[in-house]
C-alpha cells in the first residue's frame, strides 16, 4: 500500500475488518462480578485487523468502528452505541482500538519475513494488550474516580482473555500469510 494513497483494495479491507470487528460483538459478553465491565470479543477486532492487514488499513478499520458507534449504530457487545458510549468508563479501551490496531500491524510489517505464531502472538500482546491497556486503564481511573493503580488491578483479569485472543490471533496471521499475504515488509507494497 502506498503511503500516501488508499485505493478500492484499501477501502474493501478496511470496510471489512471493520465489520469483522462489529461481527464479534454476536458472541455474548462476559461480565465478571464486582467490576461490571463485560469481557468481549471485540478486543480482538484491532488485533487482528492490524496482524493481517497492517498498520495503516487497521487503524482505519477501528476508526471506522468508533465513528459508526459515535453515529449510534449498536455494534458493540451488548447492543451498544451512541455518544453515551463516549462517556461511559470503557471509552479509553474503545478509542485504544485504534493505536493498539496501528502498533499490531506495525509490527507484524516490521517482522513480516520472519513471521511465525509466536511472534505474531507477540506483536498482538504488545499492540493488542499493551497499548490497549496503557489506554483504556488512565481513562478507566479518571471516570471512575479510582487510583491508576485500582484501575489496574481491576483490569487484570481481562488479561487471561485477551492472551487468548492474541494467541488465535498469531494463528489466523501466520495462516493468512502462507495463504494470501496482504501486508509485506515494512516499506514494500504487498501482492
């Protein structure tokens, strides 16, 4: 993909993994007791979108899944959407979509000729987990008034969960690579 240029491919992955990530909300949430927040498969919507078709084209895609929610269609678990969604404890995860999406396919671009499960499982901890967690957990703490630390501890026992996506995520990159690599190198367009 040209750095400059999204042509109709783009616009298709985009669309798509867009509506991957919406498709996820069809699993039904997990709401773990005392914390209230449900744990969803949506969280690897960015995930994957950044492992399979790289930094840019994932980031759109979570863009586009954040303004279709702004606009208020329910596509996130539960039914939800709407400008409330924007004022709910959760937003930070949400708008964390997006950089978690970027930094799994920047990654994945980086260590696209040496890609194997394990690395890719890495990349999506990194990207998937990491950068989520460093933007949801600081928003979590000021809308609900807790300590950055209580924000914290509350948020690790998603951790499990996520850890499990991130490895299904490394298999479904590592597989659509052998099949139909749509991101290459870092710097190099793909097929």
């Amino acid at each position: 993909m040209s750095s400059s240029r999204i042509d109709t491919r783009d616009i298709v992955l985009i669309a798509l993994f867009a509506a991957l990530t919406a498709a996820l909300s069809i699993f039904p949430p997990i709401t773990l007791p005392l914390i209230g927040v449900p744990v969803t498969a949506q969280s690897m919507g960015p995930m994957l979108a950044g492992a399979v078709i790289g930094a840019r084209r994932g980031a759109l895609a979570m863009c586009l899944v954040v303004a279709l929610v702004a606009i208020g269609l329910p596509i996130l678990s539960g039914g939800r959407g709407g400008l409330g969604v924007f004022a709910g404890p959760t937003v930070g995860f949400l708008l964390g979509w997006i950089p978690a999406a970027y930094v799994t396919g920047l990654l994945h671009e980086l260590g696209w000729k040496r890609l194997t499960a394990i690395r890719s499982f890495a990349f999506a901890v990194i990207g998937g987990i990491v950068v989520l967690y460093g933007a949801g957990v600081p928003v979590l703490a000021v809308q609900t008034g807790l300590s950055l630390k209580a924000a914290a501890l509350g948020s690790a026992p998603f951790i499990p969960g996520d850890l499990v996506k991130a490895v299904i995520t490394g298999v479904i990159a590592v597989a659509v690579k052998r099949a139909w690599p749509i991101i290459g190198t870092r710097g190099q367009a793909s097929a």
